[in-house]
C-alpha cells in the first residue's frame, strides 16, 4: 500500500459517505425513512438489488472459489432469472395492493399477529448473522493481509455504513448504492483486463481458456443427480430457485429495495435488470478467478494464500518442514511454466497435445498434495489456524501484482460491497424490528416522529449488534458458502409461508404457524446430521435443498394441517 492507494481508498470511501448523509438528510417521516418516498426509479431499485446481494463476501470469496474449485459455482443462480418471473408477477403486485412497509405486514393480513411475528423473528436472526458477515468478511482479510487489528477493522466498517443509514433510511442505501457499484464494477473490470495483461505475451483469451479447461475449471454445468454433490444444474434450478425466490421476494433486505420504486412498474422493471444481469455479473466474477489462476500457472505462488498461517509455523517448530514444501512448490512451479509455455506453443499451432494436457493435471494434482500437506503442518503448529485460504486467493493477487493506485481502488471495491450489502441489511432490520415488532406491539399511538426516531434508534441497535457478530465470527470453508448456508437454514420456512398466502386460501392461520414450527425444526435436524457433521466435501446433501425441503414441507404439512382441521369441524357440525 503506497501513498497514492491510501489517498484512492479514503478519498473514495469518505465521499460515498459524506454524500449519501448530505443527499439524504432530514427523513420527514417513517414512510420516507423506509419506503423512501417511493421515488426511486427503476434504474436504480436494479442496482440498489444487485448491490444489496453482491457484498464484499461476493469479490473476496468467489474469485477464491473459482480459482480451488472452477466455475461451477455459476450453477447457484441459475434458478435467479425464473425466481424475479415469479416475484414480478405475484409478489410485486400483492405488496403494493396492501401498501405494506415490510413482507411481514402482509402475514398479519393474510394469516395473524403470530404468523407475522414468527417470519420477522426468523428474518431478523438470520439477517442479523448475515449482517455480521459482510462486516467481517473484508475485515478478516484487511487485518490478515494490511496488519491491522480485526476489532478495530469491524468497528471502522460498522460505523461507516451506521453513519449514512442512520441519517437517510432507504433513501440514502439507493443513493450509495449507485455510487458502489460502479465503484465495484469499474475495479473488477479493469483488474479482469490486468490479468490478460500480464499473461505472457503470445497468450491469448483462446489459450488461458485452454489452460483453465486442462486444469477443470471450465466444468460449467453438470447435470449429475448425485444429492451430495454441492453444485449441479438440478440444485441450482431448484434449490437455488427456492433460495432466490425467498431472498428476493421475502427477505425484507431486498424487499424494502424494490418496495420503494415509483410504481408496480418500476419495481418490476428493477428486479426484471436483476434477472438478466445477475447471472453475467457472477459469471464474470468467476472467470476473473479463474483468470488468477492461468496467471499463477507462470507466477510463483505461496504454500497458503492466508499469511497469518505463514506466520504461525514460521514461529513454531514445524518451519523447517514448511520450507520444505515450498522448496518443492517452487520448483513445480518452474515446471509449470515451461510445460505450461509448451502448451500454448502448440495451441498456437492449432493442435491440443492430449500428453501435455495429461502433464498439466498431473502437476496441478502434485501441487494440491502439496497445499495439503502444508494444511497438517498449519494445524500441528496451531490446531485453531484456519487452513482453507479461499477467501485469500484474489487478495494476494491485488496487494502482490497490481500497480499503485489500483490497490486503493480494489480495497475500496471490497470495502464498498461490504458497506451497500451491510446498509439494506441494517435499513431492513430496523424496518422490521420498528414496523413488525415495536409498532404492532405497542399498546397506544405514537406520533410519525415517533416512530421514525424508532426505526433511527433500532438502525444504531442493530448496527452495533452486527459489528458484535463480526468480532465473534469465524471463518467457514468459504465465506460466500457460509453466508447461503445461513440464509438456506431459514429461507425455505418464510418462503413456504408466504407461497402459501399467496396460492393457497383455503390454508388459514393455525395450521401455517405449526407447519412453519415443525418445518423449521426439521430443517435444523435435517442440516445437522447431513452436513454439519461431516468434514467439508463429505456431506450427505448439498445445502442449496434445504430452500426446497424448507418451503415443501411447510406447504404440504399446512395441507395437511389444514384439512384434519376441517375434517374435525365438520364431525362437529354433524354431531
């Protein structure tokens, strides 16, 4: 970090700040605070969604995903663009006809207190974590990587984004949220051509693609219907489906984003952008991992991405065996080089060499044994160390390779994403505390003002709750994993309730609510004893099911529910 990236980074994070405070100072009331007026066109309700799902947890992790485990990954949304079909034409419609200011205002009306009240609660617990993370998911790695304290990192984060979104309610997420993006963006973009850059130079796109091809990171889609397999075209259109339906249409984070379009339209027009742009935008971010990893096949590479773990064995007794390993990692990095520049020698003549090719997966093969033999000295030196380095990859490549101001502009990008995607957080988790659970439970009225210094108060509440969640987190096989997984736990009760109000009338509000207990309880069961108990890669169901499951069986429990009750009225009326 140089002086120049310092200047770029500050400059850039305080004016997205100080702009999103001043343009939206002095909310006149809780419609403004949440709703915002409902002025925000459509334009913007597209790239305040898409800013809201792409956190920091998106550009650390998922460039890291690609470069372990390749493209694959994509498969997770395929279900996305058929999911914002399905809001625009039921959701969309149904919230504003009631004018709701959360998704759970609907519940009451549809079902009653404790069904709303049930949804809110499982909202808030599971945003709350998800809020958490995407404080410290660039805090971890800011701290790793710059030196500095984890603590202070998410205390510095959390007060950032607290500061605008205290003052401005939603009105000031979609204003910064315009600015984040095209901060996230332009960052990706000119990284993205960096690495094509630095390749060597009678490298093309055709020949790295050859590369990563060579290596398996260009499995895009695989339609195995092995239910322990993490990423498949099957999981993904519908477990991911499942999951995109109850965050896009469900989760008040998003919800309150499209909520405060000018009209049905517009908020259909938003989410429609979301739809046909969510899919490239993941898939690019994924190629630009997959790129990071054809620039390592000629660029030495660390033993492990996480330099806290260099550290740990330096000072224990194991370093000697370390620097072992990364003798051998060097020099099977210099074969790399040369089998790799053979390689693209050959390409260039129109002829794949299936030996070379079958070189290059052995070598890959041999350096994974080597990355995993470096894991066991990691955990003999300190058995608490986290060995998965994921979250690292595209980090190390920024600090290691890119010139002076680009570093700057990358460590705003990562910061950037945390703030938009942490804002909706804390904007829907003060909304829903205010509106769902303060409001409906107080016993006299209270004056608009009231309830907007509330809706204020619960936004600060609920922003030191989430740096607390970010001092204690700890990080999972992959970050961007770990938040799905949070969001899979829940989503497929909230949304099984709210497909049930929407589809089905005859189901009323007693055997929803005891559908969505025993659902929720089963889900838990079912999470803990098929994969939470296993080691990763070794669990007996891919969680991306658990939506499904979730949403399948507190409708087809509701039906059941339901008709026993029915049954037992009318025994009733005929005795």
């Amino acid at each position: 970090m140089q002086l120049f990236d310092w200047i770029v980074l500050i400059v850039t994070l305080l004016f997205i700040v100080i702009y999103g405070a001043w343009k939206t100072k002095g909310s006149k009331n809780v419609e403004d605070f949440i709703l915002g007026g409902n002025e925000t066109p459509w334009y913007v309700v597209g790239l305040s969604v898409m800013a809201t799902q792409a956190s920091a947890i998106t550009f650390l992790s998922t460039p890291g995903q690609a470069y372990h485990d390749g493209m694959g990954f994509v498969q997770f949304y395929f279900g996305l663009p058929i999911a914002m079909v399905v809001i625009c034409v039921t959701f969309i419609p149904i919230y504003h006809k009631y004018k709701v200011y959360t998704a759970y205002e609907y519940l009451e009306k549809r079902f009653d207190l404790k069904t709303r009240s049930l949804a809110a609660i499982l909202f808030l617990f599971q945003r709350g974590l998800g809020t958490g993370l995407t404080i410290y998911a660039p805090a971890i790695i800011l701290s790793a990587i710059l030196g500095w304290n984890l603590t202070i990192m998410n205390i510095i984060i959390g007060l950032l984004v607290i500061i605008y979104t205290f003052s401005g309610g939603t009105k000031a997420v979609n204003v910064t949220q315009k600015q984040q993006m095209f901060v996230i963006m332009s960052g990706m973009l000119i990284t993205f051509f960096l690495i094509l850059h630095y390749l060597p130079n009678d490298m093309t796109f055709s020949n790295a693609m050859h590369i990563a091809g060579a290596n398996d990171k260009m499995n895009i889609v695989s339609f195995s219907t092995d239910p322990e397999e993490k990423y498949t075209f099957w999981s993904g259109i519908t477990g991911g489906f499942f999951l995109a339906l109850a965050y896009f249409g469900t989760d008040q984070s998003q919800v309150g984003r499209y909520l405060s379009g000018k009209s049905v339209r517009e908020s259909q027009m938003g989410l429609i952008m979301n739809g046909l742009l969510k899919v490239p935008m993941q898939f690019f971010i994924l190629l630009t991992g997959v790129m990071v990893f054809v620039f390592f096949q000629f660029n030495p590479v660390p033993l492990n991405f996480n330099p806290n773990n260099k550290i740990i064995v330096e000072k224990s007794q194991y370093k000697g065996e370390y620097h072992v390993l990364e003798k051998k990692l060097d020099a099977l990095s210099e074969d790399k080089k040369v089998i790799n520049l053979l390689y693209i020698d050959q390409l260039n003549q129109d002829y794949d060499n299936p030996i070379l090719r079958k070189e290059l997966v052995a070598l890959s093969n041999k350096e994974k044994d080597l990355r995993d033999r470096a894991k066991e000295i990691i955990l003999k030196a300190d058995i608490h160390s986290e060995t998965n380095d994921k979250d690292y990859v595209f980090f190390h490549f920024i600090l290691n390779y890119l010139p002076k101001g680009l570093i700057g502009l990358l460590l705003a990008v990562i910061i950037s994403a945390a703030m938009s995607s942490n804002a909706s957080g804390l904007n829907a988790l003060a909304s829903t505390t205010a509106i769902d659970i303060y409001k409906r439970n107080l016993k006299e009225e209270k004056s608009e003002k009231h309830y907007l210094n509330a809706t204020k108060f619960f936004t600060l509440v609920w922003g030191i709750i989430a740096i607390l969640f970010a001092c204690i987190g700890t990080l999972f096989e992959n970050l961007i994993q770990l938040v799905n997984i949070i969001g899979s736990i829940f989503y497929g009760t909230v949304l099984g309730i709210f497909l049930v109000g929407f589809y089905i009338k005859q189901v009323h509000a007693k055997a929803i609510f005891s559908s969505a207990i025993f659902s929720q309880l089963t889900i838990f069961i079912i999470y803990y004893f098929a994969i939470y108990i296993y080691p990763s890669g070794e669990e007996k169901l891919g969680y991306l099911w658990l939506n499904f499951i979730g949403a399948m069986l507190t409708i087809v429990i509701s039906l059941l529910l339901q008709w026993t009750i029915f049954r037992k009225q009318k025994e009733l009326i005929i005795n």
